[in-house]
C-alpha cells in the first residue's frame, strides 16, 4: 500500500497503520469469539469480512448451531450495541422500523387540555448489529421494510427520515429445513446480502467441548477486542486497499458466467441457471475480496481472494433452473464448475 507507516499529523493512524491493526484484531476477535463459541472458525473469518467491508451477512444453518450466539459474542468484542428482531408471520414492518405515535402532554396551564405532538418511535432496527433470526418466517411486505435500512442506512417513517448508527450492519438467519409457515426471500431481498454463510455441524471433539461448556456454570465472558470508532477507521480502510486488475478481471467474469444469456457463459450456466448474479455481484465480490486482504495484512486483495469468496457471495443471487431442482445440482456445485473453467 501507498502508506507511511507512521502517524499522519492530525494524530489519526495511518493506513499501513490500519492494516497492521486489521491483522491483529482479526486474530484476536476470532480468540474473543471463541470464549463462547466452540469452532466455526471459517463462519467467523467471513463475518469479519462482511464487518469490514459494512456488508450484511445471511446466515444459513439448522437451530443449534449458536448463529445468534456467534453474532451477539461479535457485537460483545466490538462493544456495539446489539438487536435482535423475531420474525414471525404476523410481524409488520412497523415493529422492525419504528412508527410514529401521538403523544399528549400533561396540562401545564390548567385548561384541562394537554399539549399533542408526535413522537418516534425506533424499532429494533437501530442498533449497530441487527439479528434478523428466521428472517423467511415473515411475509415479503415485511421483510421489504429492511431494504432501505439495508441499502441507504436510514429509514424513512412517513415524510421523515431518520439515520442508522454508524456501523449499522444485518446479520440474519434462515433455517433451510423447515419449510412449513415459511416465505421466500425475494431476490432483491437477497441481492442485499453481501455474503451467504452456510453454518455446518460442528466436529466430534468441537461438539464434546459444547457439550462442556454449556453445561457448567460459567459461560465465559467476551472480552473486548476493539470500539466503535476503531471499526469505523477499518471500515473506512478497505475501500482504500488495492485490488489487481488480474482480481478485478476474474471478479466480473465469473460473475458474467453465471448469466445464461452471456454469449460466454459456460454451457452450466446456459443449462443449470435461470438468472444469474447482477452487478452487485463484482463489486461485493471485489470488496469482499479487499476485506479479507486487510484480514490478513496483505498489501492488495488478488485472485486467491477473489477465488476464496466468489462462493459466499455469489451464490445467493443465482436463481437455479428447473433442470438443476430435478437433478439436484446445488448453487454452490455451479459455482465450483465455472471457477475450475476458469
């Protein structure tokens, strides 16, 4: 990087600096994350990319798999404040957003008539990190009230806007099991996901150690790792890393190849997609990409990145055919064939 490793003069560190720290933390987050949950290492390196890059992240896994602890524990050695929406049914999109309210005050003059005024009232919306758990058990109406808080980080109520702290991210879960009293996430609703985030099972001696810890009497307390504003200097970071034009090229043509009607799409994708990824999916897979070099230290984000994390961003906006439902190819099966093509 094009960096002095010493401080700038407005005391401010510089980006050589920042990537010094982005390494380290990275280390010791993992460390402070693992004091509550045992393994998920690989889960954990990608939030840490979707943190560093302000992404949001889908989590997909069957309950038990500690998706909302590996979240909470996050926001614990960050010291960000942490909100948790249920999705249900019959939830609406005012209780994710806030709504309006009208609010009389007490009669100050004695004419027995109080003083009205409307008054806002924030949903769990507004904390730094946001826990949308089961979020396909609600109607697309509602889960729609998160695409502007998710694009602009803001919402708007009526003809007011009201801002989203800074850092303002969405780590949601779905379970991919049970489908019963379920929704569909729409692709619009997906495109906003930065990553995809398939939380498996743990290992034989992982699972001993669940089986110890969460049995005994102290769960262990997270221990705090970085603040707020030392997240922002992070996130303000990445944009900054450079990328190779090499990383740059891969990025957009393998997310070209996921288009069946690209005159270069590889015959998987003519036969096995329906639609493949949109533009979101080169950038977010270029800033991904810069995300985990900074993770690391490195001085540039290259193809590794590109190749390491084209799945996990990828392969939530593909829409597989009918063919590929009726032989059981997965996205992430189509994704391996196009990048070994590549």
């Amino acid at each position: 990087m094009n960096a002095e490793s010493t401080m700038r003069a407005d005391g401010s560190k510089s980006d050589a600096q920042l990537l010094e720290m982005a390494r380290d933390s990275a280390e010791r987050l993992r460390d402070a994350i693992g004091v509550r949950v045992v393994g998920q290492r690989a889960v954990v390196e990608l939030m840490l990319v979707a943190l560093l890059a302000r992404g949001h992240a889908l989590l997909v896994g069957v309950p038990g798999l500690a998706k909302t602890l590996l979240v909470a524990s996050l926001a614990e050695a960050l010291e960000l404040s942490f909100g948790r929406v249920q999705f249900t049914p019959d939830l609406l999109p005012a209780d994710i957003t806030g709504t309006d309210v009208l609010q009389e005050d007490a009669d100050a003059g004695g004419s027995g008539a109080g003083r009205r005024s409307v008054r806002f009232l924030r949903g769990p919306i507004f904390p730094n990190l946001v826990l949308g758990d089961e979020i396909n058990r609600t109607p697309p109406k509602t889960q729609a009230a998160l695409l502007q808080a998710m694009q602009e980080r803001r919402v708007t109520i009526g003809t007011q806007t009201h801002e989203l702290p800074d850092p303002f991210q969405v780590f949601a879960t779905r379970n991919p099991i049970e489908q019963e009293g379920t929704y569909p996430l729409p692709e619009a609703q997906l495109d906003r996901f930065l990553l995809e985030l398939h939380v498996d099972y743990p290992s034989l001696e992982e699972e001993r150690e669940v089986a110890r810890r969460t049995t005994g009497v102290n769960a262990g307390r997270v221990p705090r790792v970085l603040g707020s504003d030392e997240v922002r200097a992070l996130q303000a970071l990445v944009p900054r890393m450079p990328v190779t034009e090499a990383a740059v090229h891969l990025a957009v043509a393998v997310s070209r190849a996921t288009r069946p009607t690209d005159p270069n799409a590889p015959r998987e994708a003519r036969e096995l997609v329906r639609f493949g990824a949109g533009p979101r999916g080169p950038q977010a897979l270029v800033l991904a990409a810069k995300a985990r070099a900074a993770l690391r230290g490195e001085a540039a984000a290259d193809v590794d990145d590109i190749r390491e994390l084209a799945v996990p961003v990828l392969r939530h906006r593909l829409v597989l055919s009918y063919r590929a439902e009726v032989e059981g190819v997965r996205d992430v099966d189509v994704l391996d064939r196009i990048l070994r093509s590549m």
